[in-house]
C-alpha cells in the first residue's frame, strides 16, 4: 500500500510517518487483500492536532476517519480507531461488495460543485446567484441503497449520489440532521 503522510505547517518527523505507514498497512490488511494508496494528513486544532486518514482500496472504496488529541501520536490513534472499527463492522460486506456485480458494468462520470457559503450581508446582493468557488468530477457507481449507505457511512460523507441497481435511475442518500438517512429515488 502506498501511503503518504502530511503535516499542514507541521514538521512530521521519521518515527510518527514509519508508525503511521506500519499501522495502516497492518490495520488494513487484515481485511483487504489488495488495499490501494492512503493520505494522512495532521494539522493544529486549537491546542491540540487533528489526523484527517483517507484510504482509497483498489475496489473503488474509500474509508475516511478523523481523529483529535492534545498529542499528535493520539490523534493518529483515534482516527486508524475509527477506520478500524468501522471496517470490522462492515468487514462482510466490503470482502463481498464486487461478487455479484457484472465486470461490464459502466460508471458514469458526473460534475461535482463546491458552493460558496452565503455571507450575512445588510444590502441585497447584486446577484441571488452563491459563486460556484470549485468543479470536479467524480464517479456515479451502480449500486444498492444498503451499499451506498455503507460507502457513505465508510467515507464520513454527508451525501452520496448513485446509480439504482435495480432500475437504473439516478438515487441518492444523506445524513439528516437528526442523525438518520434520506433517500431520493429519482426514478425513470
């Protein structure tokens, strides 16, 4: 697995990056075989650090964690807790997510927008447009609502768009306020 480590305006030395790259491997080979390429990145959080871990697996998953601590080695160790706790909850279904799928299926390729928070303002704004500050792509998988709440929970994600498995509409599911999914069965 490849694995690259960051510090944001911290010097990351070579005993905290050895540790984090054997944890990592360790941790994540024990449920996957062939496990892709992981970020890990640490920053000041107030007094403390926050450890953001971004793991991509070679299947087309990615697991995100965070974790904060007043020590940097601890906050490392909150967010691979995390991960692993979450992957061992969904070890099941994440060794047998591809079994059943058809190797000819087609991912669709689909914008992705970053809007600009609205500022509060007195005067009324020129436009009532909020500025579109970033585009991206990303991939638009065949999947079912139980898979897509899995990656969504896997990537700590608010939303996920995909494709219905069963009609082959666009769906997609997100994290209400209260805690619970919504789903928006956009059929054809």
């Amino acid at each position: 697995m490849e694995v690259s480590v960051f510090g944001k305006q911290i010097d990351i030395g070579e005993a905290l990056r050895t540790h984090v790259e054997l944890s990592l491997v360790g941790g994540v080979a024990k449920y996957f075989d062939r496990p892709g390429r992981a970020q890990v990145t640490f920053s000041r959080e107030g007094a403390g650090f926050r450890c953001d871990c971004s793991v991509h697996f070679d299947a087309g998953i990615l697991l995100q964690s965070t974790g904060e601590a007043s020590d940097i080695h601890a906050s490392f160790e909150a967010a691979a807790g995390r991960m692993e706790k979450r992957v061992r909850r969904y070890k099941r279904r994440l060794k047998n997510h591809h079994k059943n799928r058809q190797s000819s299926e087609k991912i669709m390729t689909a914008p992705t927008y970053v809007i600009a928070a609205e500022q509060e303002e007195e005067d009324e704004p020129q436009t009532l447009q909020p500025i579109i500050i970033a585009e991206t792509t990303t991939d638009v998988t065949t999947l079912t609502v139980g898979e897509a709440v899995m990656q969504m929970d896997l990537a700590e994600a608010p939303a996920l768009v995909f494709r219905s498995s069963v009609h082959g509409g666009i769906n997609f599911v997100y994290r209400r306020l209260d805690g619970n999914i919504g789903w928006v069965d956009l059929k054809p």
